[in-house]
C-alpha cells in the first residue's frame, strides 16, 4: 500500500476509534439519566435525584473528551480526505453541517443547563433540559450514522459535469433505509454500554459495601437497561443489519463469514482462523446451514462467496474483518446471557446478595466498548476497498498533497494527546467513583438542599 | 445562490469571532489580569456557561463551509494541514484547561490549568488572524486546484509563500490584539472590584496599540495584494467598511471612557466585523485567490455545491439558525449579569 495511503487510514481509524470510545456512553447514559430525572419526579424520590446528579458528573467528563475528540473528525474529512470531499462533499455535506446546525448548538445549550442549572431551574424544566441533551446526542448521532450509511449505501445523488457527485433527494439521503437500521443497530450498542457502564459501578459500592443505596439502583437501572438493548441488538437490529449486508454488499458477508466458495447450504463459523492465502479455515467449529437460514431464511439457499469478484475487490483485510465481527457477535450473545442472570435475579431479588454476579457485572464493563469498536470495525473495513461503496476507492479518496510525513507528525501528535486525554479522564473518572454520590440527607437537618451541602465539600 | 451562501458562510465565520472570539481573549488575558484564585475562577465563570456553544459556531461554520463549498473546503484543509492540526491540538488543551481545572482541587494543578488555558487561547488568536491573512495574500494553488503550505518558507510574500510570512505574522498580531481587547471589554461587564478595573485597565493599553494595528494591516494589505481594492472601486459602497471601522474604534473609546462597558463592548463586536465583513467584500467572488495567477483562483462558482443541494440547504439552514438564535438568547438570558461567585456553589468554575 502506498505510504501516505496508509497513515491517512491509520489517522483516521485511530482518530475515531478512540473518539467513539466516549459518546457511545454519552449516547448511553443520556436516555439512563433521563429514567433517573424522569423516577425521581414519578415517585418523588430524592434517590434517584442523588443518582442523576452523580451520573451528570461522569457524563458531563465524558462529554468534554467526546466534543475535543469529535471536532477533529469534522476537520479530517478536509486535511486527510480531501479528494473524498471534493468528490462527496455536495452529498454528504448535508448531513455533516445539519449535525452543527441542529445538534451541536442543542446539546451545547442544554449541557451547560442541565449540568450547571439544577438549582436555577424547577423540577420540571431541569427534567426537560435532559429531556434536550438525550435527544440531542442521538440526533447528533443519526447525522453521522446517516452520512456513513451513505458511504455504505450512495442514494439521492446524480454526477456533475466535473465527476463530482451532487445531492438530487435530500429525503433520499436522510431517509436511506441503510441508516435507520444501521442507527438502530449503533444506538442500541450505546445504550448497551451505558447500561453495562451503570450496573458496574453499582456492583462496586455494592461490593465494597459503599453507597449501598445508591449502587442499588446503578445496579438495577443498568442490568435492565442492559438486558433489554442486549436482545434487540441481536433480534431484530443485528438481524436486519446482516441481511441487508447480505443483499447490498455480498462480497462484504463472505468475507466477514470466510465464506471463500459461492455454495448451497452455507454453514455458519462459530470459531476458527481463516487462512486467506489456502482458502480455508483453521480450526473451525461450525453449525452446518446455519449461515444459509440467517441470512435467507432457507436452509439450502446460496451465500455468495469471495470467488464472485476478483480479488481486488476484496475486502484488504478479510481476517479482522472476519475477527472484529466475530468479536462482536461472540461478546453480544454473552452480553445477553450474563443480563438476563442478573435480571432474574434481580426479580427473584436475589441479585444484591450474589456477590458471583456482581463480580461478573464489575468486570463486564470494558466488553461493551470493546464490541462497539468491533463493530464499526466491521462496517468500516467491510466497505473496503471502496471509501463510497461501489463510486469511489479508498485509494482515490486520500489527499495528494499532504505527504507521508506530515501525515505521521500529525498522528504521533494524535497519540501523544490522546494518551494525556486517556490518563486525564481515567484519573478524574476514578476521582468521581471513588468520591461516589451525595450521602443521604440527614434527618435532621430537613430543610438543608442536600446538593450544597455536598458539593460544598467537593469544592 | 452560491452568492447568498457566501455571505450566510461569511456570518457563520463572523459570528464565531464575536462570540468565541470574546472568551479566547479573555484567555489570553487570564493570567495577567486574574491574579487570586477567586478572581480567575470568576473569568472562567464569566465564560464557562457559554464557550462551548460559541465554539459551535466554528464547528457550524465548518460544517457550512463544507456542505456550501466542498471544493474549497477540500483544497483549504488539506493545504492548511498543518496549521490546522496544531488548532486542534490547541483547542483540546483550551477546553481541558477550562473544564477540568474544577474537577481537580490543589493550587499547582489549577495553576497548570490555567497556563494551559491562556497559552492555548493566546495562540488560537495568532493563528486564526495568520489563518485569514493567508487567505487575503492568496496561496500557491496548482492546476488541480490543490496546494499545500509548509508553516513557513522565506518569510517573505512571494509565490512559494509558508502560513506564515511577515504579512500573515502582521495579521495573526491584529487578531491577538483585537480580541485580547474584546475581551477584557467582555470581562469589564461581566465582573467587579479589581478584577473589572484591571480589564478595563487592559482594554485602555490596548486600544491605541489596536488603533495602531488597523492602519498598519490597511497599509499592509494594499501593499501585499493591490488588487483588494478593484471590488472597492467597481462598488463604492465597500468604502462605507471603513468608516464603520474607524466609528466602531472611535466610539469604543469615547463609551469605554464614559464608563459604559456594553457599550464599548459592541463598538468592538462593530470593529470586528467591519474588519471581517471589509476581507470578504475585497475578496468576493473569490475564496481562496491563487499566489501563482488568478486563473487557480478558487470562487464561490468553481467551488460551490450543485443548486438542489444548495437550495435545499437554504430551507433546514434558516430553520437550525432561528433554533440556535433562541438557544442563544435564552442562554445569555440566564446567565446575564455580573458574576458572582457565592451563588450557587453547583457551578464547576
């Protein structure tokens, strides 16, 4: 591969690989927080008012690192993609500045509100400013998710006379069916986090004995929420997503499957390591016909396999393709047998006493990330070797005059920041958790508003 | 259409300096003007509820710009690529530098914050003044319509011109000193006691030293690029610019000496954009001039998207300002005033 190709796709796929590390749980625990406001004013319990506040805490660090990591996003369409952009841009231009114009101003209004207005606000309006942050995240989230599927699946544009592609529908491209299931694939993974992210935390006061209360309802909030977002990311989104992989972009199942051979019956690989250079897989364990039922709901239907296309059209690197879906598959079915335990035992309310469960909850966390990132990995290196599927190659869509090494100054740059921002947010995150929520308020001081006095001793 | 698109890009660009451009020279004054800990959590009191949402503006800006001109915008990132990257990087340190100071409770750490804060802010106002002089001196556009600028070649205005020369070096100077100026007028309304005399204070120094600057970057420019004023004379009503420049700086004085802060506060939001609105107009119908012959021009016409497009943009445009004027209003609304620290103790800052 080219050089400067290269550290342009590494700059981009570390750049947002570790950017979508923080709103998946802004995107998460924006609709968890909202529950919390939305119980603590149903059943007027200052509970679940203490637990909201100690969550916006978290939030409100996750969503600084999210917006500086995400405003170089924006930028490197021009700096690293600049052929892509002059190219696409007059199509996806659209979804990329409604993001600002819609979301960004929304959240940035209402986050300032919400995490610095509680005492300003009533009850109400306050629950109405994280009524605005959870649906400004998500419909940040929907502009993006619209402008990949776009890539994936290019509707609603015609070429213009200098080869560039211009927008013919708006509502063809806001409305690609590409992007409302793959957003409701993306969105359910973020609640998913944020529900493993609350019910691990929960497990540890609860383990360690501290804000027994509090951990309580973490743990509750957390292990339902993640339980239901856990089933409908296999059924029915993941299932809506792989069929329409299979229908618009076959080459892409094959290789996530290792499918090598175009054949009837196609079985599915539960584990194995494909071997691209013999065609063949190692190791592997398989349910026969499986993959022929999933995808065409017959037992005997033909999958497409790699041999269909030369193999320049090939995903370049079919065994992480193959891996990252692998991951993600393998850690979204776990992802559902651990919560469904801990619901039952939740309704048998048992769940707070078993200290096995809880351990497993505590050390679940890192796993909702780690399938989130598998799956964009699996979309992104899916749609190789085409940057829009089908119009332009990823090899075509990088900008010429900027060399390999501005490129890799500017990605050690990226690096180096990043860590900083890493060991930041690990350090303040920490501070917040061990610090935990706002003690009950004592009795005997009733008309004390239990925020000052807390957070007068934070500051 | 592509007309009507650079202007609403025009005020996007605008719009972001009135706002962000406030809370970067109070940046930049920060630790000269805030010496107690009281005082410098009070600066980032005056602007903690709003940066973020000013910085939105550039985001939307970009974002417009974009959308609007994807050519332009293609050419001028990539050729930008490395200034661009350092802004980046300055504007992460700036918002960690805001936002975590309060997270994070002994002296040294603050003061590391605060460090990172006002440098960070002192050095976004350079670039992105050496950022529209690139723009005004034009840059070595091929045929492709592509170039690429190392940060600096000889200094001097030529053909093979850096990002930065003696000229863009002239400008990033002037957006230093007029928006360090906007924000100590910025500050002057929003605090009291000693923290307000010292802004006030500052923006005394200052304004001379502005006043200075204007005429040297006019000179300047005409002597870099002799052709900015062709647009001037085929539309005399571009001469009105400077009259609206030299008013705003004349009635910034006369309101800042009178003691009426806003006042001298809008004469510079009035500087500002007459100086931004005169780079525009001179530069119209170009956006981004060649330095190897205006056939590399990039205009509004090479650059801009197709027509639906454009026109579809113009409806959910419109639509996202009036929500985001509102969001604006409502949210200056809340937190006007002076500011003090004693109430509500929930504030991060």
């Amino acid at each position: 591969m080219d050089s400067a190709l290269l550290v342009h796709r590494l700059h981009f796929a570390f750049t947002v690989t570790y950017h979508y590390l923080f709103p998946q749980l802004t995107m998460g625990l924006a609709p968890l927080i909202l529950i919390l406001k939305t119980l603590a004013i149903r059943k007027n319990d200052e509970r679940y008012d203490r637990a909201a506040r100690f969550w916006a805490k978290i939030f409100g660090i996750n969503f600084v690192i999210g917006v500086v990591t995400g405003i170089p996003m924006e930028f490197q369409f021009g700096t690293n993609w600049s052929y892509f952009s002059r190219f696409a841009g007059g199509v996806i231009g659209q979804t990329l500045a409604m993001e600002g114009c819609f979301a960004f101003f929304l959240e940035s209004t209402f986050l300032g509100l919400f995490l610095y207005g509680e005492k300003r606000l009533s009850k109400t309006m306050h629950w109405f400013t994280a009524l605005m942050v959870f649906l400004g995240s998500w419909l940040s989230g929907y502009f993006i998710v619209a402008t990949d599927a776009w890539m994936q699946n290019p509707v609603g544009y015609e070429r213009g006379a200098d080869g560039s592609l211009q927008l013919t529908s708006f509502w063809q491209l806001v409305l690609n069916p590409w992007a409302w299931l793959q957003y409701a694939h993306n969105m359910s993974g973020s609640v998913i986090t944020g529900g493993f992210v609350m019910a691990a935390v929960g497990s540890f006061y609860l383990l360690s004995r501290k804000h027994v209360d509090q951990g309580q309802i973490f743990v509750r909030v957390g292990v339902i929420a993640a339980l239901i977002f856990s089933v409908l990311q296999l059924f029915p989104t993941g299932d809506w997503a792989g069929r329409m992989v299979a229908e618009k972009q076959p080459v892409t199942l094959a290789a996530m499957e290792a499918v090598w051979e175009t054949s009837p019956g196609a079985p599915l690989v539960i584990l194995g390591q494909p071997d691209v250079a013999q065609q063949k897989i190692d190791n592997a364990i398989v349910i026969p016909k499986m993959l022929s039922f999933l995808t065409w709901r017959r037992w005997n239907a033909e999958v497409k396999g790699l041999n269909q296309v030369p193999k320049e059209d090939w995903p370049d690197n079919v065994p992480l393709l193959y891996y990252a879906y692998h991951i993600m598959v393998g850690l979204g079915t776990i992802f559902i047998a651990v919560s469904a335990v801990a619901a039952f035992l939740l309704w048998r309310d048992k769940l707070y006493q078993a200290r096995w469960i809880l351990w497993v909850l505590l050390l679940m966390f890192p796993f909702p990330y780690i399938a989130n990132t598998a799956g964009w990995i699996t979309a992104e290196i899916g749609r190789q070797p085409w940057l829009v599927y089908g119009l332009l190659r990823t090899a075509d869509g990088y900008s010429k005059m900027v060399s390999a090494g501005n490129g890799w100054f500017s990605l050690l740059g990226f690096m180096g920041m990043y860590t900083v921002l890493s060991l930041l947010f690990v350090f303040l995150v920490r501070r917040e958790i061990e610090h935990g929520p706002e003690p009950e308020p004592d009795p005997a001081l009733p008309k004390i508003k239990a925020g000052s006095v807390a957070s007068a001793e934070v500051r | 259409m592509a007309t009507i698109w650079f202007m609403i890009v025009a005020v996007m660009v605008a719009m972001y300096v009135l706002f962000d451009g406030f809370d970067l020279g109070a940046g930049a004054l920060h630790l000269i003007i805030a010496k107690t800990d009281e005082e410098r959590r009070t600066v980032l009191r005056a602007i903690g509820p709003v940066w973020d949402g000013n910085e939105v503006w550039l985001l939307a800006a970009g974002g417009t710009l974009y959308f609007a001109f994807p050519l332009l915008y293609a050419s001028s990132f990539s050729g930008f690529y490395l200034p661009l990257m350092m802004v980046l990087w300055l504007l992460m340190l700036r918002a960690i530098g805001i936002e975590f100071r309060s997270h994070i409770g002994d002296p040294m750490s603050k003061s590391f914050f605060d460090v990172i804060f006002s440098v960070a802010s002192i050095l976004l106002a350079i670039f992105f003044g050496a950022a529209l002089g690139n723009v005004v001196r034009g840059v070595p556009l091929n045929p492709n319509h592509y170039f690429f600028e190392p940060l600096w070649t000889n200094w001097r205005v030529g053909e093979q011109n850096g990002i930065l020369d003696w000229y863009t070096v002239i400008c990033g100077v002037v957006a230093l000193v007029t928006l360090t100026l906007h924000g100590s007028l910025y500050l002057a309304t929003k605090t009291e006691g000693d923290l307000n005399l010292r802004a006030r204070k500052a923006a005394s120094v200052l304004w001379p030293v502005e006043m200075l600057l204007t005429i040297v970057s006019f000179v300047a420019t005409v002597l870099v690029v002799p052709h900015v004023l062709e647009n001037y004379s085929k539309w005399p009503i571009g001469y009105l610019v400077p009259v609206v420049v030299f008013a705003s700086l004349g009635y910034m004085s006369y309101a800042h000496n009178k003691g009426n802060d806003k006042g001298a506060f809008l004469a510079s939001c009035g500087y500002i954009v007459g100086m931004l609105v005169g780079a525009a107009f001179a530069l119209y119908p170009n956006v981004l001039p060649a330095s190897t012959g205006p056939e590399y021009s990039l205009t509004i016409f090479n650059t801009a998207a197709g027509s639906h497009g454009l026109g579809v943009g113009f409806v959910w445009w419109t639509l996202g300002m009036l929500l985001a004027i509102g969001y604006f209003v409502f949210i200056y609304r809340m937190f006007r005033g002076k500011v003090k620290l004693e109430e509500g103790s929930d504030h991060g800052y």
